[in-house]
C-alpha cells in the first residue's frame, strides 16, 4: 500500500472518530435542553443528532472495510463498503424524518408551553461552533480522498448548521414573541430537508453500487493523457468506474502492430505511469491492440 492511500485511510479513520465523538456530545447536551425546555426544535434537533451518531457509526464500521486491501475473496478491494453503508445511513436518515414529521404535526395540534429558552439558546450555540468545526476537518478529508461515505456524513451535519440557527429562530418566535406555531412548523421542515438528504445519499450510493461511469471531465482527461503518446493511434472502449476511494479505469489501445511485445508493454506501462500521476489512487487495465500502418 502506498503512502498516499495510507494516509488517505488513516484520515477517513480520523473523520468517521471525529463524527461519532461530536454526534456523541451533542446528543447529552440536546437531550438534557429537550427535557427542560420541551421544545419540539430541539427534538427536531436532538433526534437528528441521535440519526447522525447512528450513521456514523455505521459509517466507522463502512470505512473499516472500505480501507482494508484487496485479497483472494475481493480482487478490487472492499471500497463498495461506503455505498453499502450509504444506503443504511439513507435508511435511517428516512425513519427518522417520518418520526420527526409526525411529532411535529402532533405538537402543532397539541401546543406545549415551552421553559428556561435561554438555555436552549446557548446549547445551540455550542452545537453549531462544534458542528462548524467537524464540518471544516470533513471538508478536508473528502478533498484528499473523495471519500462517499465522509461526504454523506458531512452532508447532514451542514444540515445540522442550517438546523440549529433555525432552532434558534424557531426559540425565539416561540417564546419571546409568543407564535408557538413556528416551533411545529420547523420541526416539519426539518423532516422534508431530511427527506431531500435520503434521495441525495441514495442516488450516490446506487450509482457507485450500480458502477455508474465516471464523470465525463474525468474521461476526458483519460483521453487527452492516452493521445498525448505519438505511438497510440487511437483509444476505444474505455470503461470506468468509483470504488470508494478508488477509481477503475480500463480501454484499449491501438499501436503499430510491427512493435515487438516488449515494446508495446513499455508504452502501455508509460501510460498507466502518466495516469497515476493525475489520479493516484486509480486501477488501469490497457488492452493493446494491433494496427498496420497504410503503406
């Protein structure tokens, strides 16, 4: 295993820590306001917490194996792992919006008066710098590795920014200027947001299960590397396709077909070489094949 992928995985480790850690915390914190305000906000708030340290749990576990190096059993390694563990992180993410939903419609039905708001204000300001900085580190992680599983955690826990501040909003209106509907109505809100996360998690993870193609960028790029070789004639049928982490590319190559075996070897190896330089963490098989020049 190479240094880069090395780190990669300890940083995808890291991550998957970092997120059960703070979900974690603000699970204690969000309990205890819930208990003493009996704000539906901050169950709204709470329950997503309790949503994230599940799938992140889950995630941990998915990153686990998505790292480990392939083997006897799994020839291109356990990267599928993170689409797998995607979709129950989708799931979980879907029964916890409905819950949410009926909460909240039952709370807008059945008004509840709500106590001592100032501490929820402050909770949920510590949540949203917490969250904030879990956020900063995901980005990071997802630049070096592209990890699917790291982006799908971040994905709700930018939406628990979006949710804390309207927590906050959602405190004030209905404590300070007394419109006890608005704490109900953003508990629904939440649930709808949470519904459009499930679809986003579920498209990604289908399409990394379903070895939907590459990028047409990423392809591209893969064409303009291969024609840059003055021997190659022409490149068809190029495959590709995510992993995790990992990129599978495949094609064939058209080269003279007067360059003995061990010079075409060469020149298919140089541009395997040239790939990996733009894109490390890929797997390249090239297919040479014969073609007589016109005399």
């Amino acid at each position: 295993m190479n240094a880069k992928l090395e780190r990669n995985n300890r940083l995808m480790k890291q991550a998957g820590v970092a997120s059960v850690m703070v979900a974690f915390t603000l699970i204690v914190m969000k309990a205890i306001t819930f208990f003493i305000t009996g704000s539906v906000a901050i169950l709204s708030s709470l329950f997503d917490s309790t949503q994230d340290l599940i799938t992140s749990g889950v995630n941990m576990v998915a990153i686990h194996h998505a790292t480990e190096p392939a083997d006897k059993e799994h020839r291109f390694g356990h990267g599928k792992a993170q689409g797998i563990g995607s979709l129950i992180q989708a799931v979980i993410i879907a029964i916890a919006s409905v819950f949410l939903m009926v909460e909240s419609v039952r709370r807008f039905c059945h008004p509840e008066p709500l106590k001592q708001v100032s501490l929820g204000l402050g909770i949920t300001v510590v949540a949203i710098i917490l969250t904030f900085f879990l956020i900063r580190f995901q980005t990071h992680v997802i630049g070096e590795t592209k990890s699917l599983s790291i982006a799908a955690d971040r994905a709700h826990y930018t939406g628990d920014i979006m949710m804390n501040v309207g927590v906050i909003v959602s405190l004030i209106c209905s404590y300070y200027l007394k419109w006890e509907w608005v704490d109900s109505v953003f508990g629904v809100g939440v649930s709808l947001y949470l519904f459009v996360v499930v679809y986003q998690i579920l498209r990604e993870s289908c399409n990394m299960l379903m070895d939907k193609e590459m990028p047409e960028d990423f392809r591209n790029s893969i064409h303009a590397i291969v024609h840059a070789f003055p021997e190659v004639t022409q490149i068809h049928d190029l495959k590709t396709r995510q992993s995790g982490s990992h990129a599978f590319v495949q094609f064939s190559v058209h080269l003279d077909d007067t360059l003995t075996l061990r010079q075409a070897h060469d020149i298919t190896d140089k541009i395997e070489d040239r790939i990996k330089e733009q894109f490390p963490d890929t797997e390249i098989i090239i297919h040479p094949e014969p073609e007589r020049k016109t005399q």
